[in-house]
C-alpha cells in the first residue's frame, strides 16, 4: 500500500530537482533574442564594437561582453576585420556569428563573461592574492549596474574601479605603467567587485595583485598564439585608411 506514494514523491523530487536546469539558457539563445541597435550592412573597425557592445541586455548566461585586445587588433592596427551582415534584422547572435566565420575572432565564454578574441589572448587573466580580507571584501562590492566602456584607457576606468569597489586601485592616473595598458571595449551588467577586476583585466591585457586595502594593476606580457601575419599591403593600406 506504500508504492504509490513512495512512486510519487520519488517523481515529485525528480522534477523539482530537474527544474534548474530545464530553466538555464545558452548564451547563444539570449544573444538571439537581442536586435543590434543600428542596422549596419557590415561589421568593421568604425563601427562594430559600439553596435555589439550597445546591443548587449541584461540575461541570465553573459553579465560581460569583452573585446579582448587581440579582437580589437584586428580591427584598429591590422585594420582587417569585416564582417557583412546579411539578415534583414541582425541580431548580437548574428553579429557573433558573421566575426567568428568570416575574421581571426573568436567568441570564447568564460563564466560571466563572452569573450571576443584570437589565439594569441590569455583567457584567465594573472590574479595574485596576498590580503585575503581585501579579496573577501572587494568581493561583496558592486561594480556598475550597467556600464558601456568603448576604447576606454586606464585613466577612464581606474576613479571608477575605485569608488564602486571602495579600494585602491594601481597605477594612479598619468602614470607611466598605465601607458603599457591596452585601452577597454567590453559592456556588462551587474556585475559584482571580483568580476568587475577579472572584466578590467581581460579587456586591458592586465593581471591584478590584491593587497592590503589596494589592488595593483600589472601588464601581462604572455602570449598564447603570434597574430596572423599581416598582408604584404598591410603598410600602404593603413596609410590609405
């Protein structure tokens, strides 16, 4: 007389259990519900990362969408990079897929983050710890509900870091380091202080050590893959572009 019950509560935990995971989504299905906010017939060094980075809205797979310096080089030192779009209504998704299908860029997620890149770009940044109460506490911290950073250097994202993360943050503005840095393109939502650290790095070409009540940025120098050789007009086109 117990074998129903014991069949439905077995059924009931099963499906409860199940519910997470019929509820997660890819990001490629979220990217496909977001329209790009211009319609442009190509993608390329004028215009893709403000189009990509404006169309990014909130969803539950990607918080960040990072260009990584690699993406960009393709677009504004080797000037390369273009992509046509050719549905009628493009979305973020189709903006993805023409760049990993017809340029060196590729689209790589790293939890929170989608990360638009080439073979030569580290995927983890370089994260020392030496204050473990400053990484709890930058941890805790919220970075911008939605912030939209286009070719943004050091000086534009460091007085940012520092007061939404309530820490220190190296090198100071003006500084000679910072020169080393590559400059932002990434757009986020609701990120928390580590992510936000781990989204400057990525975007910057940077690693972070956490100190005491400070973090100090850091060039990283590594490199995964050399770039693809320019073409033999690669001079004269840039001087004609």
């Amino acid at each position: 007389m117990m074998f129903p019950t014991v069949k439905f509560s077995l059924f009931f935990w099963m499906t409860v259990l199940a519910l997470p995971l019929a509820a997660q989504t890819t990001w490629q299905e979220e990217f496909a519900k977001m329209p790009l906010t211009e319609k442009v017939p190509e993608l390329n060094r004028h215009n893709c990362a403000r189009v990509m980075l404006g169309s990014l809205r909130r969803n539950p797979a990607v918080k960040a969408l990072i260009f990584m310096p690699g993406a960009t080089d393709e677009f504004y030192f080797f000037r390369r990079a273009r992509a046509a779009l050719t549905n009628s209504a493009p979305t973020l998704l189709d903006a993805v897929s023409a760049l990993t299908n017809q340029t060196f860029i590729r689209a790589t997620l790293r939890p929170p983050f989608l990360l638009m890149r080439t073979d030569e770009d580290p995927v983890d940044p370089i994260i020392i710890i030496q204050d473990q109460r400053t990484a709890d506490r930058v941890r805790k911290k919220h970075f911008e509900k939605h912030g939209v950073f286009n070719d943004r250097d050091w000086d534009f994202m460091q007085p940012i870091l520092s007061f939404d993360l309530d820490t220190d943050m190296l090198p100071v503005l003006h500084s000679h380091e910072s020169h080393h840095f590559f400059r932002h393109s990434f757009a986020e939502f609701d990120l928390n202080g580590w992510d936000a650290l781990r989204a400057v790095a990525l975007a910057g070409k940077t690693g972070f050590t956490v100190q005491r009540k400070k973090v100090v940025f850091a060039g990283d120098t590594r490199i995964l893959a050399p770039a693809v050789p320019p073409s033999p007009d690669f001079l004269l086109d840039k001087e004609n572009n």
